[in-house]
C-alpha cells in the first residue's frame, strides 16, 4: 500500500501545480510565485471542469476532467510564449528571475515541512489506508465514494457542501486503486507538508524576503504549531479547511501585491488573480475568505494610516488617512454584519461550541499558545512569538501582522469562554469552532514567531561573535542552535523512567493522530471488519444493505465502498424519501420479518437485500461508536441471527455477519 501511497502522492501534486504553474507563468509570474499560487488555480479549475460535467449530466472518469484542464493551461502557456517573443508587455510582473538564494529558501521551507510531515502524520498512520474514525470523516469519506461511483466529480450546487478537496481525492483515487483512503492520506501530506509550506514560503518573502535571518527561522516556525495543520488532522478531521487554510498565505501574499505594486496595470492584474483565488477559497470552504478578511483588514486599515510595507512615501494629510480608515472600518463592519445575516450562512453561524473555559483560563491560555481542548503549552514559541510581537509593534513597518494576531486571539477567548450573541457575531463564520480559528491564529503567529525567533537568534550571534572563532565554526554554532531550537519544538513524548513521563506538545499530536488513525482492535471499524466488509462487498455487488451504523459500518460506505442504507451517526433517516421515511418500522422490526407484511413491503419498495452486522455479540461494547446511542430502536436488525425466518447466513467471521434476505 506505501508504493500506492507514493504514486498517489504524486498524482496529487502534478495536479495542484502543472496547470496553475503553466498558467500563471503564461502572465510571466515569476516561477516561484507561480508554484506558491498554483494550487489555488489547478484546485480551482479541475472542480470547474468537474462541476460543469455535472451540469451537463455527463459521467466521466478522471481524465476526462483532468486531460482538458492541461490542455486549456498549455495552450495559454505556448500562446503566451509566442506573443512575449513579439512584445515585452505583461499583466503581472517586470521580470520573472528568481535567484539562487530564493530558491533555496523555497526547498527550506518544503524540506523541513516534508520531514516533520513524514514524522508526525505519516509515521503515525497505522498502514497507507489507515483513516481517522472521527465523527466528521464519513461524510468526507462518502462524498469521495459517491464522486468515484457516479462518476460525477462535483455536487450539483455550487454553493453546496465545500468540496475542492473530496473532488482532489476523488480525482487522485479514480487515477490510482479506487483506494479512497490512501489518496486522502496523500492528498493530505501534500496539502500539509508541500502546499502550506510553500504558501507560506510565498508570503514570508514578500513581508521579510530581505532579511536571511527571518526567512529561515520562518521555515521551521511555518510548522511548527500544533494547531495547524497538524490539529486539522487531529480533531474532525477537517480536511476542507485544511485544504483552504494551506493556500491562504498565498491569496494574501497576491492581495499585499496588489498595494506594493506601482504599476496600474499590474495592480489590476493582481486584483483579478486575488479574485480568482477568493472564488476558489469559497470551494475550498467559506469561512477561510473571512479568516483572509480578518487578516488582512489590519493591513489595510495600517496602509491607509501610512505604514507601507515598502517604504514609499506618503504624501496625503494625516486627518485625510484617520477619515479613509474609519471609513474603511465602517464598510468593513457592513459587509460583516450584512454576511453574517445572509441565508446562506445562517446554518453555519447559529451552530455553537459550547464554552469550556473562564475567560481569565483562556486568556491564560493564549499566552503559552494552548488554543484548543488537544493542546499543551508551547513555551518557547509562545516566547518566539511575544518577541516578535513587541518587535512589529515597535518597529511599525509589520504593526499590522501584530494587530491580525490580537484579532485572532480575541476571536479564540470570546469562542472558548463566553456565550450569546457577540460569540456568533465574531465566530460564527467558524461554527464557533476554537480549532478553526486556532487555524487562522497559526498563520498570523507564524509571522511573528519569525520575527522573535530571528531576533533571539541574532542576540546570540553577537554574544558568539565576541569569542575567538572562525568563520567556519561561527556557522557551526549556529547550525547547531537552530538544531537545538527544532529539537526542543518537535520532541517526542519521553518515558524517563518507570514513573516519569514527559508529555510534549508534538509527542501528544503525535498521540492523537495514532489514536485515531488506528485499525487495531480498539477501533471501532477495526481491521478485520475492513477486510470482511471487503468480502462482503464481493457478494453484495451495488445491493442495498441494512446496517447498524455504530457498530463502525458507518464508515464502510467510504471506505470499501459497500451500499449501506445508513451512513450517518445522528437521528438516522431512511435512504430514500418516501418510503418509511424515518426508518423506524425496519430499525425496530426486521427480524419480525417473516410475520409482518408490512415489513416485507417496506424491503420490497426499498430495493433491500442484505443485512450486515459487525459487532452482533456484543453491541454495547467498547468497538461501538458512541455507547451512549439509545439502541433499542434498532433490535429489529440487531435481533437477525441465522435462526431468523426470512435471513440467509452468506459470510460469517466471529460476531461479524452477512445475512441475505430471502423472503
């Protein structure tokens, strides 16, 4: 399963970066730009081209979607290349030279990211087609089942359910094996280890790009956090925003080009491609355009101000900037309320997370960056980013970043220790979701990590410079520094001895995602059950089959890809409206089949032919997903047993059963 790992890895990322990079570099984006933002475009046009399919009700297969948009991304690419030759005008940039020493940064930044990717999400797969068994995961699972069975890439609505990332997979899976799992494991190493890393790269060079010092202490602060992208994969899993949050840096990095940039032309050329990349988010998911708004409002408010980024000279009055800026205030608090008031979010901002701290607690814990229920303090990126704060503050020229941050972090304590009206106001875009909105804190304290780490870093460059060294170990020393610093970061957990246990912040993500991820017999959709559902699959071909989902088969749809009747945890209602619409008749009396002819009317209007039962022995046990489920209202199924009128046994292997139907 690892080599299929690996080649879907590979599939995915030739499809986030050939056809935005080919297109981008048609406008004469600089190269590096162009691979930052590239995935914005390439995840943006491939579920066009799939949702338009869908429009058009025609079935296809991956290559019938992915072949066009190459195609399209070339052909603008070899045009480009013929009129560059007849004129020197362009859209977007002067000059597309990246230097060595850009590049270099470039693979800082994707190599660490890749190493400590490969250590604390990848090590902790229990097998390439391990997946999380967290509430949240049947949907993403069945959503990239139901693209591969229909062979319809997309939802038909485009303001549905957000789901570039399940057509990402669904595309990668339908090149591979059909191997939902591995392509999603994949397609979120790519996301976590290449995409926001890059990203990042793309936004840290546009803010720092000429300070050395900055740049690199960037490429390891960039991951790590523990509450992105690490805590997207831990809690859900929230892949959607995990797939939004990664390229943000970059849609904000083109949104900062659009104000630094003198030429007229070039800003327009950037405001379209910022709007391109806005429509994407949307895809992506929704809230991650108001996480950039939230971002970003601080930059543009210090920017009418006067505080620019690349140090031109502001010649309006300073009353005429105040009155722009509260100006711009008012706008930007009109949209807000105007957004949060629309129908289209308002099944996302009345959900609520209840509070679970004191305001002080959460205050408290934002100072040592514990921004979630899964975190432990980080103290010496806490200090890193305290660093860096004081220093944008003083300094001026980065106020903004200093200003997103407290933003955020006001967002966070309101979330986690407050309730009514002012929690929805602000966090609402965000079902009031503390572990969403760490996600935005991570990219505003990454900056300012940075900036701290960098300065600390240079304190003790000048201490070193006071001895007698040479060049040579001067670097050394620094070398092993920041050496020390990653070690003291990413730790793993420690037995030191018989009774002490040292508990580290990335050592209990680690935890986390192993315990999640597992298939072993603690799961509640264990490996043998996987395996068996696999043989089951073989029987059953498409029929539709009756189902308890807590035993673990509400997961079996999306991963083995098996016709379950009920793939949801919550209140279950009957597949197909109209007939026994809330199910309750087959839940509570299938096994009085035999003797009641309104059941058998119910299968015979349903279509269903077999009933599939994993933990049938002993259904309140530990392997039951959620245990405080009230199951008697579904004896009728649990109560089918090989002595049941109406029910052939066809494959058995402990309390695991397949019963066909043969009444």
């Amino acid at each position: 399963m690892w080599s299929l790992f690996g080649f879907d890895l590979f599939i995915a990322l030739i499809l986030l970066y050939l056809p935005g990079y080919f297109i981008l570099r048609a406008f004469n984006l600089s190269n590096l730009r162009s691979l930052a933002f590239a995935p914005v475009l390439s995840a943006l046009f491939l579920y066009l081209f799939s949702f338009a399919y869908v429009k058009l009700n025609i079935v296809t297969s991956s290559w019938v979607v992915i072949l066009p948009v190459f195609l399209v991304s070339l052909v603008v690419f070899v045009i480009s290349r013929a009129v560059s030759k007849r004129s020197d005008k362009n859209w977007l940039q002067k000059k597309s030279v990246n230097t060595k020493e850009d590049w270099l940064y470039a693979f800082l930044y994707v190599g660490i990211a890749a190493a400590i990717g490969l250590y604390v999400f990848v090590e902790t797969l229990d097998g390439a087609a391990s997946f999380s068994q967290q509430y949240d995961n049947y949907t993403h699972l069945s959503l990239v089942r139901q693209f591969l069975d229909t062979g319809l890439y997309a939802q038909s609505s485009f303001l549905g359910y957000p789901s570039a990332w399940h057509n990402l997979v669904a595309l990668v899976a339908n090149i591979g094996q059909q191997q939902v799992t591995v392509a999603a494991n994949a397609v979120n190493y790519a996301i976590s280890s290449v995409v926001f890393p890059f990203a990042m790269f793309s936004f840290m060079s546009l803010i720092f790009g000429r300070c050395k010092t900055i740049m690199v202490c960037g490429a390891i602060c960039s991951v790590a956090f523990t509450a992105y992208p690490w805590g997207l994969l831990a809690f859900g899993p929230l892949y959607p925003n995990l797939l939004g949050y990664a390229v943000l840096p970059s849609v904000m990095a083109i949104f900062i080009l659009v104000f630094s940039e003198p030429s007229l032309k070039r800003k327009i050329g950037y405001l379209g491609l910022f709007v391109i990349g806005c429509i994407a988010l949307l895809l992506m998911h929704p809230n991650v355009i108001f996480s950039g708004m939230v971002l970003l409002a601080p930059f543009v408010f210090t920017w009418i101000l006067g505080y620019r980024i690349n140090e031109e000279q502001v010649t309006s009055s300073r009353r005429k900037r105040i009155l722009f800026a509260a100006g711009f205030l008012v706008v930007f608090c009109a949209i807000w309320v105007l957004c949060y008031k629309s129908p289209l979010m308002g099944s996302v901002t009345v959900f609520n997370w209840p509070a679970y701290l004191t305001g002080f607690e959460a205050i408290a814990n934002c100072f040592v960056l514990i921004w979630t229920k899964y975190g432990l303090p980080q103290y010496l990126l806490a200090f890193f980013v305290a660093i860096g704060f004081v220093v944008c503050v003083v300094k001026r020229k980065h106020l903004w970043i200093a200003i997103s941050y407290l933003i955020v972090i006001f967002m966070l304590v309101v979330a986690e220790s407050t309730e009514g009206q002012l929690k929805h106001v602000l966090t609402g875009f965000w079902y009031t979701d503390s572990f969403r909105i760490a996600a935005m804190a991570t990219i505003a304290a990454i900056p300012l990590a940075s900036v701290g780490f960098a300065g600390c870093f240079k304190v003790i460059s000048v201490v070193i410079s006071k001895f007698d060294l040479t060049h040579l170990e001067k670097r050394c020393l620094g070398f092993l520094l920041l050496l020390f610093v990653c070690v003291l970061i990413f730790l793993p957990n420690m037995k030191v001895s018989t009774n002490t246990y040292i508990e580290t912040p990335f050592g209990h993500t680690r935890e986390i995602l192993s315990e999640h991820a597992t298939l072993s017999e603690t799961a509640v959709y264990e490996e043998s059950e996987v395996e068996f559902v696999a043989k089951a699959k073989d029987i059953v071909g498409d029929a539709l089959v009756l189902n308890i989902p807590f035993d673990g088969s509400f997961l079996s749809y999306g991963v083995n890809g098996i016709n379950t009747a009920y793939r949801d945890l919550e209140t279950p209602k009957y597949w197909r409206e109209g007939v026994d619409r809330d199910g309750k008749l087959l839940r509570k009396s299938l096994d009085e089949y035999e003797s009641r002819p309104e059941i058998k009317q119910a299968l015979l209007e349903t279509g269903a032919q077999y009933v599939l039962l994993l933990d049938s022995e002993d259904t309140q046990g530990a392997r039951m997903f959620n245990c405080s489920k009230d199951l008697s209202s579904w004896e009728g199924i649990m109560g089918v047993s090989e002595e049941t009128a109406g029910f052939e046994l066809v494959l058995s292997d402990g309390d695991m059963k397949l019963y066909r139907i043969t009444g």
